[in-house]
C-alpha cells in the first residue's frame, strides 16, 4: 500500500513498529515506532507523558517528509 | 536460556511441566498462536517454526511454542519486536486462517495421536533449546 | 443440439464507422447482424455457434457515459439471453481494451451470462478486468486479428459448451489470480533444469509461481512548506468508527474504509477502535490516537506546524507482507488523496 | 565417483511356490518374507498383496514406497545404515527391479495418509499407479507406542525390499545407465567452460513422522553435508516421513531421484554436476539459520554457477526453502527452486508460507489443496477406516455412493517436490 501511494505522486512516511518488513514492503521514509499493540502511545505512561511521546513521533513523521531521500531511509533518533 | 513452552496439548503440559516453565492455553490451536502473537508483538521471540509439522494446521487440534520472554529494558522503553518472530506469526496466523476448518475431532485414539505427534516435535525443539 | 447464440460487441472502428472521429457515437443494437471481426468468428464457430447481435459504441461516449451506456447495454443483453459475450478483441486500443473489460466483467458479474474479451497484455484493461472475466492474449495491433480470432472463438466454443476450463498457459487467457493446476509435457525436474539452463545463460525465463511484488518505487520530494502543508493520515492499524460500519476484516482485508475528521480532535474509546485481527486490539481500543495520531495533528494544525490536517482519513487492515489485495486499494486511497490536494501522507503500521 | 545402474525390467508379480525373478516376472511366496518382516516383535502379523496398474485397487493408508535394489559390485551394499554396513556406497554396481515398487501400508497414526488408486481419475496424480505394487500390510502388537511402530515398519520395509532386490543378483540386466561424477579439479579440467551445477535437497527432519536418515542418522542432526549424487541411488537416504502424502518424499524416490537424473542427462554437455548437498528441515529456528548459512557457505566453496533446491512438505518447510533460496544467490549462485502449493481449495490464497524476492525461478508441483471426486473402486488395500480422518480430507470425505471426496494432497506423490511428475499449477 505504501508503494502505490507514493506511485500515486504523494511523498509518504511509514511510521511503523517492525522497520525490517517497512523496508520490505517498499516504503522511503520510515519511522520506527514504539510497539506493535501501540505504535503511536505507550499505556505504562500518564495521559500527558503519553502525548508528549506522540507528539514526538509524530514531529520526526513530519521532519521525514521535510527531508529529501535517495531510496529508502529509516529516520532513526 | 531461560523460554517458555506454550502449547494446548495436555501431553505437552504433562511430559515438561516438571521441568520446564509452561504455560498452558486452555484452549484451540489458533488461541496458542494468537497469545504467542501477542506475546512476539510485545518483543518475544520464536525458538521454534509455528507451522512445524507437515499436518497441516487446520488437521491437529495442538500446538506447542517455544517463546523466549524479552529483557525488560531498564529505561521503561518497550523491547523492540523481533521481526523475524512476527513475520512468522503473522504468516502462521493467515496461513490457518486460509484452510477451511474441519469438524472438531473428539475421537479419543485420535487426539493421542495427535498429542503424541505434537509433544515429539516439541521434543526436538526442546532438545535444540536445551543443548 | 441447438447453435450457441453469442452478442459481440465492438466499437466504432472495427464497426467501420470510422475512427477518433466517430469515437463519440453512442451504443447501437444492431440485432441479427454480424460485424466486422464477428464475420470472422462466424466463419470460425462453424455451425457451432452464431453471432445474434452486434453491439457498437464509440470509444469516447462508453469512456465517458460509463454509467448509462452500461446500463442501456446490460438491458439488450438481458433481453436477447445469449449463451456467451465477447467484446473485441481490442488489442492495444486503450479506451477500447477498458471499454471491453467493463462491458464483459458487468455481464459476466450483472447477468450471470459467459463473457470474454481479448487484447494485449499491455491494454490498461487488462490489468483491470483479467480477475473479472476471461482475456485472451492477443498481440498488440490489428494485425493479429487472425490469430485473435483463432484463439477466441476456440476458447469460447469451449466455455459455451461448459467444458472445464484449463490453466491460463494452457487455454491463453491472462492469469486471473487463482492457481489452476494441469499436467505439463515434462516433469518438474526437468523443467527445473531447462529453467536452470536458462538462467545460467542469461536467457529469459517464466518462473511458474511468481512471487507476491517487491518492486521500489522512487521517493517523491519533500514537502517544502510544512506549515501550508495538508497532511493525510493512513492506516494499516485497523482504526474504524466505532462498530466497524464497513465490515473491513480482521486479516487480509479485501475493502479499505474511509471516514471523516470533521470535528474530531482526539479519538477516544467511545468513537473510534480498532478492526485489526492481527494484535491485541486493547490499547487501540481504549485510545485510538495510539495507531492513528489524530489529537496529536490537531495541535500541530493549530500551532501552525502544519497546513492542515485531511478531513478524511483511510483504514484498512495489513500484516505488512500481505500485498495481494493492499495494492489494488492503496491506488485508489492514493486517487482519491491526490484528488483533494493533499500534499503528504503519515501512513502508521502496527 | 562411478556407478553403474542394471535395470531389470518386471513385467508381472505374481505370487508362487518359489520366490524368484526369471523372465522378467517377479515370483513371490509370501511365506519366505512373512519371517523377514516379523523378526521384528513388534510387529504381529504382515500380509501380502499384489495391485498392478490399470486395476480395480486402492491401496490405503500408504506410509512408503521402495524399489528393491541389489548392489551387485563396489563398495557397500543398499540402504546403508539399516540392511548393509555404513562404508560409503555410489559406486560400482546396482540392480534395480524396473516397473515395480514395494509399498509399505497400514495405520501407524489415525491422521496418516496415503492413497495410490491403480485406476481412475486418481491414478493420473500418482506415479505409482504405473508400477506393479508388491504390497505389504503390517499389524502391531498391542499397545505398540507411534514411534516404536513407525520405526518397525520403515526398517520392515527395507527388509523385505532388499530380500526381494536378492533374487535379482546374477540376472543379466536389460539396460544399464552408467552415472559419474568428477572430482572438483578433475571436473574444471575435463568441462572447464561448462558451468558448475549442483543440487541442493532438502529433507524432512522435524520429529516423529516427519523424519528422514542418511546412512541411518537421523538428519535434523546433521549439519549440511555434500553426497556424490550416486549415494542416493543405493539408498543412503530413505524416508521415515509419513504424513503429507501428496509431496513427501518417498525413499522409491529418493532413490530414483529425478533432480539427479536429469541433472546427470545435462551432465558433460551443457552442465558439470558436481554434486548433491543434503541439508535438513528443523522445527528449531536457529537450526533453520545455520543449516541454510551452510548451504550457502557450501555453495560458495564448490565455486557452483547454479543450483535446483528441492524441498518437502509445507509451512515450516517455506521458511527453510525461502532462506535458502535468498542466502545461496546472496553468493552469487543461480537458483532453481521446485517446491508445490496450498493456495487453498479456490486457488486463491497465497501459495507458500513464505517469499522473497530472490525466488524468481519457481517449478511447482500444483496445488495440493485441489479437489478431486475417487470412485469406489472394488478392492481396498489396507482399510479406509482413516480416510476420513486423513490430511485434505474432510468429514463428508467418504460420500453415500460409496466415492470419496478429498485434496490431493491424500494421493502419494501427487505434487512431488523433486519434480517426479508432471503436474503443475498457473
């Protein structure tokens, strides 16, 4: 599905928990998550801990799609 | 290395609980694979193939797992999830999904055979573990 | 034992009519006639079978009257109650070839009747009907009409009359997605070895199973201007309105929803959970923003990070491996998107 | 390495007072195997019977088939290991009783399998439905464990196979076929501009039902070794896998090996076949790992140009298939895969367990998941009483009209991954 997106003429990021199948599958920007049942959160934390972590995630999401790739790239910290 | 055996069949429960750490799933094939997906999903590891045995899954009512527990990292972060693990759970989990299910087997003799077949394939997965 | 009755239908050219000046010409029932490329499959039926209506439409007017011509056509096939349809062949003609494949697919699908159709492999239509109906290869210009014809109306006196259809490569349709099995000339060991024999020299060779795409795609550039940015959410995590209203399945979907944003700024357990038989569903259950980030992108859109945020977003449900059926709705999630100007997409997996 | 192959070609078995082979008729008394068979304790009784092609006959439920063979010169002597000592065989002179097979049968489990139908639309999918079948139906003691009773009836079958290959020594043989192998720097000499082919196959090595041996070790103990393709011929690897029945390897099979002998067809002209690497098909996820890191490191060394990796049985074997395939041209090394399918009884679902993209050559057996209606045929070998319960059977399976409906993955060697037959799938 991320191929046919990206094909579709959209610069696509893939956050995502497991990186090995991402890049198997095609993706160029990918983000690494946090875990399979919660790719985005983390239940152990507070509400707002848990949003900061989000927040965070999704802002290296953003900062992927602002950079220029040649290939497939994982964004790692 | 510490793991543990997951499996439904009383057999296996009986012949390792002495000396093994097994947890038992009251339950069906597909419950065995679905807690151990969810388990891998958390950062378990496979220790042996899920589709083991050439009958296929959808024919004996058993299935034992070799899962070894991962590491709490001591930040509180999430173990990572072995990638290999989950391409091969998920791909067991589709792969029973796809045959058509038969009528629950019940005949005694039968499901010995099955326990027998299940618990001696778990043995050479043991053994490998163990050496 | 009575003649099989076949309704072919043809556009504008073949008709004789003429060619991308006449392609606007609506559909015409010409019953009892037998057109152009249908003289030659008369010929070729024998007394087996016979051409009971032609059917001719222009290119241009079914390209762009689907709807109506579909429907006006499906109403004479229904009542002339054929035993088989064939469309074309339309060999490279593009409009034509997708014209073909959705007239045969909708009476095939629609009336419960036999269709056919055939055309080059690289016909646009092809790729879209060949799981819908059966094509027939044919080579990609006019110029292989007698082989078409050859091809279709042995393959069409054999599907009329019922008798078992064999495997693509045998009976020279394209392949439909469903593994057929047969028996070759030689056995497997030795084709494994001329296949071997190939591939040490470099020649080409068909593999007998393909394996599921691993093509790349290139990477498209990065956004420039973030903050005038209108980012799309996608995800293969399963994320549905409460309820499931599409019925996606659990595992290897074959359907993708599309829901709306509009005034949602934080998923919670009461609208939103997840369909995803492929993990434990309670903590996307209790908060969805876990798989699909929606509260988090709504203070970015306030913020100003971003231009905004979709209103709609796409779920459906993926392991990941899966590509079968992920490719089919990943273009058309990727149309649609391009269609209401966004200018990026945040696809999450579990 | 040489060996020389005596095909002796049988033309009918019949039952009679003297066991002998004359004339290209196979003479059995029963009585003068009964003893072979039951020196073994385990097992309480053994009949015999006799099902040739084109027959009325079902033989049911199938655990192997073997063709008696009889090493006349060389070293060694057949099914290393178990009936001969373990000195190193493929060399010299073999044997082999053409047109016929020794097909072992009975209940060792209530799911086993195996259906080979001498007629009918059956008869097509199996390859033995074309030999003339010397059956033999065991029964065990009481209260005999699986284990112990699959192992008494493998070990049985070889018995009475090499026992009947005895009466073979001394005929001259119809046709004789001489297959040789070169050593490494003998070969680059001889063939230096043909490419270097080997054949790399894998076997079933996953537990009780599931197993195979080389000379008599179990190989899920084996780490990946290399064989002179003519080891096989003399029945160094046998079968003790008996579930799967449409793509099992049977030990007739292995020793009529069709990878082999069609590699050996090319062998000096268009190819030089170096050699056969055996490797194992574990439960275990690391064994997994190393045996297909070996193949590959074993691939390399041999300096091979290409090879045909052949694999039996389905799931867990995909993921050894798929590693293998993906490390071996990781090397550089052109690969050939023959493996079958379970798309599914529609033909819809995804045929392997696993892919990857370095698997672009693919022969398939066909899909095993394939219905197909057998007709009542008149006589039964063995019992249908597990029909029902066998792999790709379903509980409809055994129909009023007295025919059955099933898979064919139940019929022995229909989808064969050594490429034995001709059935394929698109």
């Amino acid at each position: 599905m991320v191929k046919e997106l990206e094909r579709a003429g959209l610069p696509v990021v893939h956050v995502c928990t497991v990186t090995p199948i991402s890049l198997t599958v095609g993706a160029n920007r990918i983000v690494p998550a946090i875990a399979i049942p919660h790719p985005l959160g983390n239940p152990a934390l507070d509400k707002d801990e848990e949003k900061a972590l989000r927040r965070k995630l999704v802002l290296k999401a953003l900062k992927a799609l602002q950079t220029e790739v040649d290939g497939q790239k994982v964004f790692e910290d | 290395m510490k793991y543990i055996i997951l499996t439904n069949n009383p057999l296996a429960e009986d012949e390792f609980k002495e000396t093994h750490d097994v947890e038992f799933v009251d339950g069906k094939l597909i419950d065995v694979l679905i807690k151990a997906r969810d388990m891998v999903n958390c950062g378990a590891v496979l220790l042996n193939h899920p589709l083991y045995g050439s009958v296929k899954p959808n024919e004996t009512p058993y299935r034992s797992l070799l899962i070894k527990c991962p590491a709490e990292p001591a930040d509180g972060s999430f173990p990572a999830a072995d990638p290999e693990s989950v391409r091969l759970i998920g791909n067991a989990v589709n792969a029973f999904r796809k045959f058509i299910v038969k009528k629950e087997i019940t005949n005694p003799s039968l499901l010995e055979d099955f326990q027998v077949v299940d618990l001696s394939l778990l043995k050479s997965a043991v053994a490998a573990a163990d050496r | 034992m009575a003649k099989i009755k076949v309704v072919h239908y043809i556009n504008q050219f073949f008709a004789g009519i003429g060619g991308e000046e006449k392609a606007d010409i609506p559909a015409e029932l010409h019953k009892g006639e037998v057109i152009g490329p249908g003289m030659a499959f008369n010929t070729g039926f024998k007394d087996e079978a016979e051409i009971i209506a032609t059917i001719v439409c222009g290119d241009s007017y079914f390209n762009e009257n689907i709807e109506a011509v579909k429907a006006e056509i499906l109403g004479w096939v229904k009542d002339l109650a054929p035993d088989l349809f064939i469309a074309g062949p339309a060999f490279n003609a593009g409009r034509y070839g997708v014209a073909c494949g959705t007239i045969a697919a909708a009476v095939q699908e629609e009336l419960g009747i036999k269709s056919m159709t055939g055309m080059y492999v690289e016909n646009p239509g092809a790729d879209m009907y060949k799981d819908k109906t059966y094509i027939l290869q044919t080579k990609d210009s006019a110029a292989g009409m007698r082989d078409a014809v050859k091809k279709m109306t042995a393959f069409a006196l054999k599907y009329a009359k019922g008798e078992k259809i064999g495997a693509s490569c045998q009976d020279g349709y394209m392949n439909q997605g469903v593994r057929v099995n047969f028996f070759e000339k030689e056995r497997g060991s030795k084709r494994a070895v001329d296949m071997l024999l190939k591939k040490l020299a470099d020649e080409p060779f068909t593999t007998e199973y393909p394996m599921p795409d691993f093509d790349r795609v290139e990477p498209n550039p990065a956004v420039k201007d973030m903050a005038h940015a209108k980012i799309a959410l996608v995800t293969s995590g399963g994320i549905v309105v409460k309820g499931n209203p599409d019925h996606i399945e659990s595992s290897s979907a074959s359907r993708f929803g599309e829901y709306s944003l509009e005034g949602v700024y934080d998923l919670d357990e009461n609208t939103f959970e997840t369909a995803h038989g492929g993990y434990d569903p309670v903590y996307a259950n209790q908060d969805a923003d876990r798989v699909l980030p929606v509260d988090v992108l709504r203070d970015l859109e306030k913020e100003g990070v971003i231009g905004k945020l979709h209103e709609k977003y796409y779920a459906t449900v993926g392991n990941g491996t899966s590509v079968a059926n992920a490719k089919g709705f990943g273009a058309e999630i990727g149309k649609r998107l391009v269609a209401d100007g966004v200018d990026a997409v945040i696809l999450t997996s579990t | 390495m040489r060996l020389e192959i005596g095909k002796i070609n049988i033309t009918d078995i019949r039952f009679a007072e003297e066991s002998k082979v004359e004339g290209g008729v196979l003479y059995v008394n029963a009585e003068d195997f009964k003893p072979v068979v039951l020196e073994d304790e385990k097992i309480k009784d053994v009949y015999f019977d006799i099902a040739k092609p084109g027959e009325s006959v079902r033989i049911t439920p199938v655990k192997d088939v073997i063709e008696p063979r009889v090493k006349v010169e060389g070293k060694g002597g057949v099914f290393p290991g178990w009936i001969s000592k373990v000195d190193t065989v493929g060399s010299g002179k073999t044997l082999a009783l053409k047109g016929m097979a020794l097909v072992t049968a009975g209940k060792i489990v209530g799911f086993q399998e195996g259906v080979i139908d001498m007629t009918g639309p059956g008869a097509d999918y199996t390859p033995f439905s074309k030999t003339l079948n010397l059956v033999m139906v065991c029964e065990p003691v009481e209260g005999l464990k699986q284990h112990d009773y699959e192992a008494a009836v493998r070990k049985a079958g070889f018995r009475v196979a090499a026992k009947i290959g005895e009466l073979a020594r001394g005929i001259e043989p119809d046709e004789t076929c001489v297959y040789e192998t070169c050593g490494i720097k003998e070969g680059i000499e001889k063939y230096p501009d043909l490419p270097r082919v080997g054949y790399v196959s894998m076997l079933q090595t996953q537990g009780l039902l599931h197993d195979t041996y080389v000379y008599g070790v179990d190989a899920k103990q084996i780490i990946p070794t290399i064989m002179s393709p003519t080891e096989a011929m003399d029945g160094a690897i046998v079968s003790g896998n008996c579930v799967s029945a449409c793509d099992k390897n049977p030990t007739y099979i292995h020793q009529n090996n069709p990878v082999i002998e069609d590699l050996f067809a090319q062998h000096g002209k268009t190819i030089n076949f170096v050699c056969q690497i055996i490797t194992n098909e574990n439960v275990y996820l690391a064994d997994k790992e190393r045996s297909s890191n070996m193949t590959a490191k074993l691939c390399r060394m041999l300096d091979l140009d290409g090879i045909i990796l052949t694999q039996e049985g389905f799931g867990n074997p995909d993921t050894d298939l798929i590693m293998n395939c993906k490390k071996i041209e990781a090397e550089g090394v052109k690969t050939v895969i023959v493996t079958d399918e379970y798309a599914g009884r529609d033909g819809k679902s995804q045929s392997l367990a696993d892919a990857d993209v370095a698997a672009d050559a693919v022969v398939t057996g066909g899909n095993a998941n394939e219905v197909i209606i057998l007709p009542k045929l008149d006589k039964v070998i063995g019992t249908l009483d597990y029909i029902n319960k066998i792999a790709g059977a379903s509980d409809k399976t055994l129909r009023e009209d007295g025919t059955l409906e099933v898979e064919i993955q139940v019929i022995t060697a229909a989808t064969n991954e050594m490429g034995f037959g001709t059935l394929s799938a698109r």
